[in-house]
C-alpha cells in the first residue's frame, strides 16, 4: 500500500513533525501519524498541505479563456444595456459552444484538469450543462458528454463530482430560452436520465460523486426546483452573480435571488450557492445559519465584472466558503485565494481582512475554508489529511525563491500572496503520485490532444 512522509505537514489539528501517511488500495488515508521515522515511505521533499476541492468549474470554457476579452460590436452591446459584460461575454459562449464535439470536451477538460492539479487543486465539483448536440438533440447515451468529464478525471488522476445542470428556460421562472441554449435544455425526465447514466456509471469508483447542478433562478422553475431538493448529495445552483439578475428576481417574485431560496427551499449542508456577489447583509447572515457553502470564484468574478464578494459581513457570521475556478480565466487555488483577499483590500481600504485576532494568517485561513468548504460542495471525503480521507496531498518547495527561509503559517501567507510562479512541486491525489517537478505526468500527451481541439474549434 502507498505510503508517504512528509517532514512538515499541515493537519487537521495544526502543523506536525515527520508524518507517515499511509492508505489503502483505493487511496484512502488509513492513518497520518506525527513523530514517525521514515522507514521505506515515498519521502515528499517539501511541506506537505492538504489538496483542495475546487468546488465550480465549467471544464468546456478552458477553451475560451483569453480569447472572448475583446471590446464587443456596437450591436451586441446595445443589446445588452450598453456596456460591456456578463451578458455580452454570454453571448459569446454561446457561439462558441456551437462546435464542440464529444472528443473536444473530453481533451479540454483533461487539459484543465492536469492544469488544476499541477496548481494544488485535488478534485473538481463539475456544473456541466453542455448536454446535447448541436442542434439540442440528445446524444444515443444522454450522459455522454457528462461521461466525457468523468473519463478526463479518471485520466488525469484528479477525483471528479459530476453535477449535471438541469436548464430549462432563459430568465426567472419560465422565459423561453435563447437559440444558443439550446445545448443545454432539458425537462425533468431529460435530465434524470443524464442523472442516471451518470450514476450508473460511477458505481464503485471511489475517486467520483454526483450531485445535482439546478442551473440558477433564470433557468429552473419552483417545481424544478423542489423536485432537485430531494436528493440527498450535493446541490449547487448558481446565485446573486449580477446585479440584473437580482433585479429580475425582485421583478417576478418581489425578493432577492438568495433571499427567495432561503425562505422557499430547504437550504441546508448539502447545498452551494455559487458567487453570491450581490447579498444584503441579512441574506449573508442568513446563508451563514444555513450551513451551506458560498462557492466562490474572484478570478471569473473579476473577469465577468460581476462585483466583489462581501466577505465581512459573510465571515462574521460564521459563514462557510470555498473556490472554484469557473471560466477557467485561472486555474490556481493560490491565486483564487488571493483576488479574493486582495479585492476586500482595495473596496475596504484596509489589510489583513480574511483574519482574526486569534488568527492572524490571512494564507492559513483561507487555505482551511477552501478545503472544508471544497470538501462539504463535493459531498466526497477530501477534508484534509485524516484517516477516512482520500489521500490528496500538495507538496510545496520550500526552496522556491517565493518560499524559501518562510515556514509554518508565515510560510502559506507566502504561498498566496507573492509571486506568479508555481511553487508546487509534487502533487498526490488519491494516493497517486500525479504530478513531479511541478508538471502533470501526462501533461505531453494531454496538452498534444488540447491542440488538436482548439485548432479545430478555431479553423
């Protein structure tokens, strides 16, 4: 059976000396024990922190990061209240998507999968809502671009939740959708047949979970809505992104989009509300009572120009978070901790926001939320360096200029706030060791079928 030591290891009680880790066949931690000698174990060369869930990725839009930035046509933008944003970036995707095949997702997410892990991102909690054929057709295996993700996981070694988008309509509660959903759209009995392919499909493999993905307020009806609040595992939807959408909300139903699912559903542990950009301080408190998770992603939010997350107000009421990475404009957790930081510094004029008196490491407290909350959305057991956990492990090299002479909490405040290179050096993710010298192992022969998708995606 594998077994790893770490000379410094951050645990779920704090940071520990000598760490034997040892699992079993199917990657499960059996025990991390401090204070160990290193006998025969893989000795990991660097400080050893738990892998991270990233809780919100579209994988198909890793095609389309940096190429949808340019100023769009008079035309477009009129359409769209004038300006650029969301709404336009949107119109964008959905041209784009247009020529993705079943072999083009599977390459680009396996590009971005292999990418998330070269950065310290374990596992992926997978919206996916590119369903159909072109045309809006199902496909002969209704799951078959689901599957195409899960076969991407399973190459790359990164543990997958596979969350299949139920997408109906194209604003609040029941306006026909646009031509360029038309991908996307399903009823409930199309989209539990996408759930059951799915299902069927993971049976057995530890390295894989499911969820349920109602797309957001704008897609799904209340029905919908009830009927996905049922299921027993994870439940993601989409909330509060923009301001428009908030005033939509308000316009149909006479409340906020979060406001609205707090006093209508049975928001609980299960459910991730993703971006939450635009709460009142009440509905911030009253996500915080929920136990749910705020899904977080800065770099896609600052790209989108959705706003900035009000993280006072939300950690003041104990509430839960963890990132994603969304577009896939970035791919780094470091990174995604980091925006998040760094836009409170700036709205608020002040430092150290993400902090505490008893806790006074920004990089330590968000590096915790991110993989409790990571662990809760993906409904999978990736909760850090436990016995029961999956054995996911990020090694970071203490030699690295942006490192070196820092150690401990000093050490993680390093790691998301200086520097743009990778310090990451090793990565073990279910007990496999999935990426040395900071490369995925199979990063050639993914990174040569990416190319081959974005030229002909491009042609």
């Amino acid at each position: 059976m594998p077994r790893f030591h770490a000379r410094d290891a951050l645990l779920p009680e704090g940071w520990a000396r000598d760490v034997l880790i040892e699992t079993d066949a199917a990657g499960t931690i059996l025990a991390a024990t401090p204070e160990r000698p290193q006998d025969d174990a893989d000795i990991l060369p660097g400080v050893v922190i738990p892998g991270i869930a990233n809780l919100h990725s579209h994988a198909f839009q890793r095609a389309m990061a940096g190429g949808a930035e340019r100023r769009s046509p008079p035309g477009a933008r009129t359409a769209e209240g004038g300006e650029d944003s969301f709404w336009t970036w949107r119109q964008t995707m959905y041209r784009f998507v247009e020529r993705f095949t079943p072999e083009d997702a599977e390459a680009v997410a396996a590009q971005l999968y292999a990418e998330c892990l070269e950065w310290g991102f374990t596992s992926v909690a997978e919206f996916h809502y590119l369903h159909h054929q072109p045309d809006g057709t199902p496909y002969p295996e209704p799951a078959e671009m689901a599957l195409r993700h899960l076969a991407a996981a399973r190459a790359t070694g990164i543990g997958i939740t596979l969350l299949p988008s139920l997408y109906r309509h194209g604003g609040i509660f029941g306006r026909d959708p646009a031509p360029g959903q038309r991908r996307f759209l399903n009823d409930l009995d199309g989209y539990w047949r996408i759930v059951d392919g799915i299902g069927a499909a993971i049976v057995g493999d530890p390295q894989a979970g499911l969820g349920l993905a109602p797309h957001s307020l704008r897609a799904v009806t209340p029905a919908m809505l009830a009927e996905c609040a049922r299921f027993a595992g994870p439940i993601h939807i989409h909330a509060a992104e923009q301001r428009r959408e908030v005033e939509e909300c308000r316009a149909a139903t006479g409340a906020r989009p979060v406001e609205w699912l707090l006093a209508n559903l049975p928001v609980d542990a299960r459910w991730c509300l993703i971006h939450c950009t635009h709460m009142t301080q009440a509905e911030a408190a009253g996500l915080a009572r929920s136990d749910a998770v705020a899904g977080l992603c800065p770099s896609t939010e600052a790209s989108l120009g959705d706003g900035i997350f009000d993280l006072p107000s939300y950690l003041e009421g104990g509430g839960r978070l963890g990132f994603g990475t969304d577009s896939h404009v970035g791919t780094s957790p470091r990174d995604e901790m980091r925006q998040l930081e760094t836009s409170q510094r700036l709205t608020l004029q002040r430092r150290s926001v993400a902090t505490a008196e008893a806790r006074p490491h920004p990089g330590r407290n968000l590096l915790e939320a991110a993989v409790a909350g990571g662990a809760q959305a993906s409904g999978r057991p990736v909760a850090g360096i436990a016995t029961g956990q999956r054995c996911d492990l990020v090694v970071l090299d203490t030699e690295h200029p942006a490192l070196c002479a820092r150690s401990g909490d000093e050490l993680l405040d390093a790691w998301v706030f200086s520097g743009q290179q990778n310090p990451v050096r090793e990565v073990v993710a279910g007990g496999r060791k999935v990426v040395r010298d900071g490369r995925h192992v199979g990063a050639p022969a993914i990174a040569a079928r990416f190319r081959a998708a974005m030229r002909r995606l491009a042609a």
